[in-house]
C-alpha cells in the first residue's frame, strides 16, 4: 500500500480513523473488566487536555524542557508520599508496568556485576503468580527466572518456597501487591524478611496496586503493609496508566537509594552522535503521559481518588456477593482490591466468556497453571460503578444458558482436550498444523469463536502456547 499520491482532507482522514474504530470494543460503557481504567467524564477530559499540550515536548531533554522535569519530580514525589517511602527513596516516570519492572530488574543486574562479579548467570526469584513483565525482563537483560509454586487456596506467593529457591546465584526476589491474574497480595512483609536475611534486593510489584491500595490504607480499609513502610523492599513499581487513572503510557519506579537507580541509567558518548543520558528504556519521548498522570494526581486530590476508591470498592462488594449466590462460579483466593478471578466447576470458563461477550462484557481468559484453573479475571474500575446489577444480570443469564445447552460446550471441551494430548503424545511435523487448524486459528486474521481456541491452548503445555501465539502473532501483522 503506497501513500496516498495527495493528502487527505482532515474531515475525510477522521471520518476514516472513526470508521477504523467502529468494529472496537466500546469501553466507555463501563464493561471491559481488563486493561481500561477509566475515571470518566470531566477528569478524562482535563487529563486529555494536559496530556496534549505536552505532547510534542521530548522528555529526552530536560534542559530544553524543564517544564517537563519539573512534573516528573513532582509525580515521583506524590506517588512516594502515597507508598509511604522517605527522602531517600527517588524514582523515575516509565512508559508502563513492563518498562518499570525493565528497570528495576537492570538497576539490580548491574548493581550484582560490580559488587558480586562471581556470578555468570543471575537469578530471580518469583512466584508463579508474578506478572510475565519479569520474565519479559530477565529474557531482554540476560537473567534466568526460578519460579515457586504458590499458595493454591490462597493464591499467594509461597515464602517458604521462595526461600529454598535461593542460590548463591540469587540477586532479586519478587512479590506482588496484588498480582494481576488474581489479585491477590503476597506476604510481603515475609519476603522482605527473607531478602534481609540473605542481603537481597526484593521488588515489589505494585504495578496494578500501588495507588488504588494506598488510597484503600488512607480510607481506613485493612491493608497489609506492602509499601516501602516494609524494610528490605528495594525497589517498587507502580502505574499510573492502571488505577492512578492516567492516560497511557505511565508509570512510576522508585528505588529506595540513589545508588541503586544509578544503575538503572545508561549513558553513551563515544558515538559521533549527541550523547545519549537516559534515566529509561526509552529514549526521545512525548512529555503528555507525564503531563497527564500530573494531571490526573492535581486534579483528583486524595478527596477525589478516595471517593473513586470508595465506590470502586462498594461495587466490587456487591459483585463478589453476588457472586457467592451462584452455584456455578466462584472466586479464587480472597481478592485484596477490586480485581478478581472467575472459576467453575461445572461449566466451560471459556464459553462462559463467550456468553459474557455476546452480553456486552468483555473479561480476561486466563489458562489453568500451576495447579489453578482456567478463570476469567475482572478489574472493576471508575466506569464499571453503576452497572453491577447488569453485570450480575449477565452472568447469570450466561450461566443459564451454557446449563439450558445440556453442557455441551464442557463436553467438547473435554473431547478437545483429548484431540490435543493424542495429538501431542506422538508429535511428527504436521502436529502444530492440526493443532492451529483444530483450534480455529486462522493465520492473519482476528478469531470469532474464542471459546474453542482457549479451550485448545489451555490443553497444551505452556511452552507451546507461547510457540503458538507467536506464530499467530508474526501473522497478524504487516
Ligand atoms: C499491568 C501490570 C504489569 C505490566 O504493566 P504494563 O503497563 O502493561 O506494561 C506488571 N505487573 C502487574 C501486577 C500489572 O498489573
């Protein structure tokens, strides 16, 4: 496709960008239960604005932009006031979770070669519960992960596991506060413990909770300590872009001293080229995130992000209530915040999901690991508030009918599940052909029955899954 020989008119350019959008999900409805925090009407608006008057602006240079210094220090210091860090705690404005955790894994790698220079392989310890960004992390800097099994009522990281998963290649562990699949917090104050005791760093992934929890401590609702009030945590990461309500892409890591973040830096002059100086992975980058999670933090005020938490949190009740009142799903663990995962027993999670979507709702398939099963995550955000009755609603009728069905869909499942392990158990050249074409994949285009593709890639070992979805992935794009 060349570029169009004459530009558009900017009425028919946007005319075309809305019509791209129409087949997207519609997320102000308030029912995308993953990856949208919405905190509607006037705060989006006032958060967008900010966002694009700082949008051209090249965070890469704050000489030139010292506006641009400016939010940052001062978002890194109100996101350290809220987890509860002291002077010494310093931290920087990322582009999201993952680029956080980046950091925070490099800072300790580098940290590890000057003062323990034996070690050719570092390691990390994590829970299996912990967010693939660390995996993600350790396979980008050259670490190798060594996953605990977790806690399978609780769904908590196992300390006792992680200790004994300790070697004299060991240099981080990592907790999570709450992990995302099922929002659940680890004993952070045991791991912390556990870090002192062997001289460790120890992350705390506080991606998705950091601020969401600390409003939840400042309104008086029992939290157990996860912050950096917990010694022997070291590093902490927390996204704006999730319950901080800010636009896309932000997110804060804090190193709790100085002389840890200098090892998260990277510096470059012996090219011909300007002299690259980066606190982050990215290098040239849009000043608006930052203008935006600024934004987001004056704008709402603790008064404002108290009320969102309030009632964020009166909703998230009312589901899991409801919840408890049906006989076919259940909640795993006992979920620290407003995220949770949706299992059952008696039905196909995946065409649960299925019937959720035809009724509007979209959530989160995850796969059975680790001796959990294959759930449905929910976040509930600012926007969900109001329609949990609906959601309720939803979920029942959906319930009914998968049961109304006869169970079918169980049954193929089943017999799927047994298509792929026969197919797996003597595996020749065509197997991953048969598997893609037996779970509906088509290459390079978006799949509609969703329920059947999950119910095959549940059934493979993980490995493959991973194989899978890259191929599909590598198709999918130009
Ligand atoms: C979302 C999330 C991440 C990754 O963040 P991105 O912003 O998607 O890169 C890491 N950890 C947890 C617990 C998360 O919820």
């Amino acid at each position: 496709m060349p570029i169009p020989a004459h530009g558009l008119p900017a009425e028919e350019l946007f005319r075309r960008l809305e019509m791209y959008k129409e087949r997207d999900v519609s997320w102000r409805a308030g029912k995308i239960l993953t990856g949208i925090y919405d905190p509607g009407g006037e705060t989006e608006a006032v958060v967008k604005e900010a966002y694009t008057r700082f949008l051209t602006e090249n965070a890469l240079y704050p000489n030139l932009f010292p506006s641009l210094l400016q939010l940052e220090n001062e978002v890194v210091r109100m996101v350290v006031d809220l987890l509860q860090g002291d002077g010494e705690v310093v931290g920087n404005c990322t582009s999201g979770g993952t680029e956080s955790i980046m950091l925070a894994v490099k800072s300790v790698r580098d940290k590890a070669r000057v003062e323990r220079p034996e070690i050719s392989m570092p390691e990390i310890v994590l829970s299996q519960t912990a967010h693939p960004a660390f995996h993600k992390a350790a396979h980008y800097l050259g670490l190798k992960t060594i996953v605990t099994p977790f806690d399978l009522q609780s769904f908590r990281a196992d300390p006792a596991a992680m200790r004994q998963a300790i070697t004299p290649n060991t240099i981080l562990l990592v907790a999570s506060a709450p992990c995302y699949s099922h929002g659940v917090i680890d004993p952070i104050s045991e791991i912390a413990e556990i870090a002192r005791e062997h001289n460790l760093c120890f992350h705390v992934d506080a991606c998705v909770g950091g601020i969401h929890l600390s409003l939840l401590r400042k309104a008086g609702y029992p939290i157990p300590p996860f912050d950096l009030s917990v010694p022997g945590v070291t590093s902490l990461s927390v996204d704006m872009h999730k319950y901080g309500y800010a636009p896309k892409n932000v997110s804060v890591i804090l190193y709790r001293q100085r002389a840890l973040r200098r090892y998260a830096f990277f510096a470059s002059a012996e090219t011909t080229s300007y002299s690259v100086l980066n606190t982050t992975v990215l290098s040239s980058k849009s000043g608006g995130p930052v203008a935006g999670a600024w934004a987001a933090l004056n704008y709402l005020g603790e008064d404002g992000y108290l009320r969102i938490v309030r009632e964020v949190s009166e909703a998230t009740r009312q589901m899991l209530e409801g919840i408890l009142e049906l006989d076919d799903v259940y909640v795993l663990g006992e979920p620290a915040m407003c995220m949770f995962a949706l299992a059952s027993r008696t039905l196909n999670i995946f065409e649960l999901d299925d019937e959720m979507t035809r009724r509007g709702w979209t959530l989160q398939p995850q796969f059975s690991a680790g001796g959990g099963p294959a759930n449905l995550h929910v976040s509930v955000h600012y926007s969900t508030v109001g329609h949990v009755a609906e959601f309720l609603q939803a979920l029942r009728e959906s319930i009914a009918t998968l049961k109304e069905r006869g169970n079918a869909g169980a049954q193929e499942a089943l017999a799927l599940k047994a298509e792929v392990e026969r197919l797996m158990a003597q595996p020749d050249a065509e197997t991953f052909a048969r598997i893609v074409a037996l779970a509906g994949v088509e290459p390079g285009r978006l799949p509609s029955n969703f329920a059947r593709i999950n119910t095959v890639l549940d059934a493979l070992p993980d490995s493959l899954v991973g194989t899978l979805l890259l191929e599909y992935l590598n198709s999918l794009y130009a």
